[in-house]
C-alpha cells in the first residue's frame, strides 16, 4: 500500500476516535513570539495600504475598466485567463471586452444599466463582466445552481436590459422562462458547444466579433462609486438578495489581496475554481491577479480529483478556496509528491480547524489567508500575520457584542447600549458604517434597513448586523463561531430556511414545515433537515417530494435528512419552536418519529435506522 495513503488513513481512523480541540485566545506568549515577523511584514502591508488609500481618495475615476485597460497596456502578453476551454492574454481580453462593450453601447446600454449574465465558468463570462465594467453598466451575475422560483426571482429583481444566457444554461432558463418577466430585455445566447439555439435569440458572440477592438470612451468617465455587479445572496431569511458590489470595493480589492496580504508577481497564477458569482473568486482570487499583472486559471465545475493536476499545469501559485473545498481536496487519496507543487500562498474563508495544519503541510502552503466577510458588508477580516485557527483581524471599526437569543436581538444596558464581550466569548460581530466604510446594501432599500443598527454606542451611529456570531481572542484578532439565526451555510452557500420551507410546504399532503441545520461529520456548515407535518390522512410520496425539492432549489439547499412529525409545538408568536429539533438531530435513539436521508446519488429518502446513523456518523458517505 502507498505510504502516503496509509498515512492519510490512520489520520482518518485517528479523527473518528477523538475529538478535536483548538485554541480560542490568543496568549501573550504566542503574540510575542510572532512579532518580529509581524514587524518585518508591517512597512509593506502600510505602504500599499496607504497607497490604495490615496488612488481611492485622488477624485479620479478608478474602475476595474480603467485598471484592465492600464494592466493591459504594460502587460500585453502576459496570461489573463487560463482554463480548459481556452487561454487568453490580457491584449486579447482587453480587445474582446471592447468588442462587448461597443455591442452592448450599439444596444443603448449604459451608465447604472443592468446586463443580467446566467453562464458558467468559462472565459468568455469574464470578458462580458469586463465590458459591462467599461460603459458603467451593472452585472448581474445570476447563480447557475439556482433553479425554480428562486431563479425566477433572481431575473426578475433587477430586471436586465440585456440578458445572457450560456448556451450551457438555456434547458433550466427555458424551464422557467414563462414566470420571468422578458418585457422588454434583449434576450441574447452565448455559444457553448456549437449546438442549435432556441429559436428567437441571437448569438451576442456572433455579433460582438464584428465590433471596433479598441477602447471605448465611456471607460474613464465610470465613477468610483458607482455599482459593478449584484451577487445574489440568501442573506437571512427568504428568496435571493442582490448585493451590490461597488467599483470602490473592488478597487480596495485590487490593492488589499494583491498587495497587502499576498505577495503576487506578474508571472503567478492564482487560481479560482470557485464560481465567478461567489464574492471569493470576484472580489478576492479574480482582483488579486489583475492588479498584478497575473493569470487567473478556473474551471467550470471545481473537481478535487485534478486540483493537484491544475495546479501544475497552470503553475498556480495561489488559490482561492472556500472550507468544503479544502475538505474535498483532502479526502483524495494522499502521495508522496503532494507537496511537489508551486503553491505558496492560499486566500479563502471556511478552513475548519481539524484540517488547517493537515492541508498546510500536506500541500507545502506556506501562509493561509483565513478572512471574514459578508458580500455585502462594510469591512473584512484577514489572517495577515499566519495565527492559527483564525480570520486575523480588520482595520475597520467593528465590535462584538453579547446577544439575547431568546429575543433574537442584541444585549443592551440600561442606558440602552450594546454590551461588548471579554476576549474568549463569542458574540454578535457588528461593523461600523461611515464615510469610510459604506454600506452599500441590496437593491431592496427595505432589506438594506433590516441590517443596520442604530445608536449601538452613542446617540445616532449606524453598525452593519452581520447576523454572525464570532469570538474575541485577543490582540484584535477573532474566530468564526457560527451564523444566527435559521440561516446555515451548507457547501460554501447561505441555506435560507423559509426558501426552503416555501419549497417543501408547496407540496401535496405537507401542511407545514420547519427547516434548520445538523452537524455532519467531517463537514463544513451544517447539512439541510427538514421536519415536516403531514395533512392529516396523509402519506408523504418521498420520491417524489425528492424529485419536488431537486428541481425547486439550489442542489445545496435540498435538505439531507426529514423527520415526519405529527404536530409542531409554537412559540407566542406563532413560530415553531426548532431548538430541541437542532438538539436531536438525526439521531434515531432521540427521535421517536420516523427519520429519512437523502443518501449521495440517491433519487428518494430511505429510511434511518440505528445501521444508517452509524454509518452516517462513521463518514462512510460523502455528503
């Protein structure tokens, strides 16, 4: 047997026999021994901070166009963009992008305009994002993965002057084309095999190719302030938000993860195999290579089985990751050589603490950027100085604060103000919202105000909620604890319970339902269960509610596991009441009623006896 793959199942055999412990403050000692390398790190990480600054503050107007349109110019013949469907140099992306752009201008698209894209990771998705990004217009970066109502919402909530479409995406757009309103947009496809079209729309690759290469004008006059995209979020509760993703942001992108926290030459990669309507790999991995003159490689779909095979074949020296990434990567068998690869530094959020050594030393990764940071929200977290185990530490105003879970509102004192917790305990993280650090918020002014909290310390200052509850560990520096609330996050998405719920409830014979999160081994977040009440006399067809749920929402969404109750107990508000459900679990010793899961590949829920849990808690499925 291959040593290294003995090696990774004794470690297997080692983490279902104990449990795993890791430190959640940060000793005196241990700062100490840190600080020369704190120190030597320190003038550069200011420079570039301070320089970002200045560029930000100039009165120019400095947008990704302008930036792609400058590193373009010094570096032409570098790689931009390498993938399997293709490579492109920056002299190439930069002339297509203004193929797009003089297209979408002949078309009357512009300044504050939305262009809504459906396509999947592939090249020709970044050279739209960047045309929209020289005439002002907003991308919209619709989630492939969505399907159903939630998809429809998407389209519908910023309704898109133009819209792609992805040849690759056209069977679920056309399923549920006649709920989204098309009064009115230009309704274009993008080729992706070569394969017929539906009838009635055009090709907008066709027809860009026979427009001018050069820039176009409108590029300088896109101001700073102005919104680049919407990413549509979960948030909290409900269908699908549209944060909106201002050039300003991406701008302190382009200096903090390309020059601030990593080292990045002209001649890295950094590679994105996340998708490109995931924050991570638009305004982390994508920035951090454009502003350097570096290559960004990605892949449609991300595969742990060629991670190590990309990674040497684009030379990929950095990689954006998120924690159920890094779990599936470890979970390939391990070799000798693993470590035989250009990787120095990786950027991402989510590494659980069990694996962050083990996938450190595993791969021969010399710092992890660990950071927090909500796609919307007003500031972010950084390892920057290589503590363990935790999201590092921001430059922007923010506090913890203790939290009232039986109100679901933060603690306040008797003069009516928030209570900040001592290092060790964990609490609400809030992050101050001012001139330096605005709030953009969704394009739903209602939602934008359900996040804001006011008069936190003094009379008249605004916090952004966060809706996450972190730990203080000293010397300004946190750890991720856990979201609040029904919302979990499942396979690096926000999971909205009553989305889910709303799916679930629509079908016949279920009267109601209560979704929430249950720990799984060796996962990150917490897996979907649902426990749902029949109408009376009624039997649930679960193979069909399964193939219900799979075309109604997000693949990450589907709930794992249901339990069929035979009433709900209500709080006075009329919610029910789900802390003892979250506490027994899937665990058929604590629940008296019938249990189901969703085993990987399977097309209905089986049953859940005391075997199946084991099993289930052995990791013998990879959920």
């Amino acid at each position: 047997m291959d040593a290294g793959i003995r090696e990774r199942e004794d470690h297997d055999k080692e983490d279902k026999n104990m449990s795993f412990s890791y430190r959640t403050t940060i000793s005196p000692l241990e700062f100490t021994m840190k600080l020369p390398s704190i120190l030597v790190r320190l003038p550069r990480i200011a420079y570039n901070a301070i320089k970002g600054l200045r560029m930000l503050s100039a009165g120019t107007n400095v947008t990704w166009g302008t930036v792609l349109e400058e590193i373009a110019a010094r570096f032409p013949d570098n790689p931009a963009v390498k993938s399997p469907d293709g490579m492109l140099t920056y002299r190439e992306l930069n002339a297509k992008a203004n193929q797009y752009a003089h297209f979408l201008l002949s078309k009357n698209v512009g300044q504050a305009d939305v262009v809504a894209v459906c396509i999947e990771s592939r090249p020709e998705l970044l050279t739209i994002y960047c045309a929209c990004t020289k005439i002002g217009a907003i991308c919209a970066m619709v989630n492939t993965n969505q399907r159903g109502e939630s998809l429809v919402h998407s389209f519908n909530i910023n309704k898109g002057k133009v819209i792609v479409i992805g040849e690759e995406c056209l069977d679920f757009f056309n399923e549920a084309k006649s709920d989204i309103d098309l009064d009115g947009p230009l309704l274009y496809a993008m080729k992706d095999t070569g394969e017929n079209l539906t009838p009635g729309m055009e090709e907008i690759s066709a027809l860009a190719a026979g427009m001018p290469e050069n820039n176009p004008a409108t590029t300088a006059a896109v101001p700073t302030k102005s919104a680049a995209a919407y990413v549509y979020t979960s948030g909290t509760t409900g269908l699908p938000k549209a944060a909106v993703i201002i050039n300003k942001r991406i701008i302190s992108a382009l200096f903090w993860w390309g020059k601030v926290v990593n080292t990045i030459r002209p001649d890295d990669t950094v590679y994105v195999p996340l998708p490109f309507f995931h924050t991570n790999a638009l305004t982390v991995g994508w920035p951090a290579a454009l502003y350097n003159g570096a290559a960004v490689a990605l892949r449609r779909k991300f595969s742990a089985s060629q991670f190590l095979s990309d990674v040497r074949q684009f030379h990929v020296t950095h990689f954006v990751y998120v924690g159920e990434v890094c779990r599936y990567i470890m979970a390939q068998p391990a070799r000798p050589d693993d470590h035989q690869n250009p990787l120095r530094e990786i950027m991402g959020n989510g590494l659980r603490p069990d694996i962050w050594e083990p996938f450190k030393k595993r791969f021969g990764i010399a710092h992890i950027h660990e950071f927090y940071g909500a796609a919307e929200g007003v500031g972010v977290f950084t390892n920057l100085f290589d503590f363990d185990y935790t999201v590092g530490t921001s430059l922007t105003p923010y506090a913890i604060v203790r939290y009232d879970t039986e109100n679901e509102a933060p603690d306040r004192d008797a003069k009516g103000f928030l209570k900040r917790v001592r290092p060790g305990e964990s609490g609400l993280l809030i992050m101050e919202i001012s001139e330096k650090t605005p709030f953009a918020g969704y394009s739903d002014k209602k939602k934008t105000e359900e996040k804001i909290i006011r008069d936190a310390f003094k009379k008249g200052d605004r916090w952004f909620n966060t809706g996450d509850m972190l730990r203080d560990m000293g010397f300004r520096h946190v750890q991720f604890v856990d979201r609040l609330g029904d919302t979990f996050r499942w396979k690096g998405e926000n999971v909205a319970t009553l989305e889910v719920e709303k799916a679930i409830n629509s079908f016949p014979g279920i009267s109601a339902s209560a979704v929430y999160g249950v720990t799984m081994p060796a996962g990150d977040g917490k897996a979907g269960m649902a426990s749902i009440l029949p109408e009376e006399g009624r039997t649930i067809d679960l193979k069909a509610l399964t193939a219900h749920l799979k075309s109604s929402l997000p693949k990450y969404a589907v709930p794992l596991f249901i339990r069929v109750v035979a009433d709900f107990e209500m709080t006075a508000t009329h919610k029910i009441k789900k802390m003892q459900f979250r506490e027994q679990g899937y665990d058929p010793a604590l629940v008296e009623e019938k249990l189901y899961v969703l085993l990987p590949g399977s097309d209905a829920y089986v049953g859940v006896d005391d075997s199946l849990y084991r099993e289930i808690k052995e990791g013998k499925y990879q959920f």
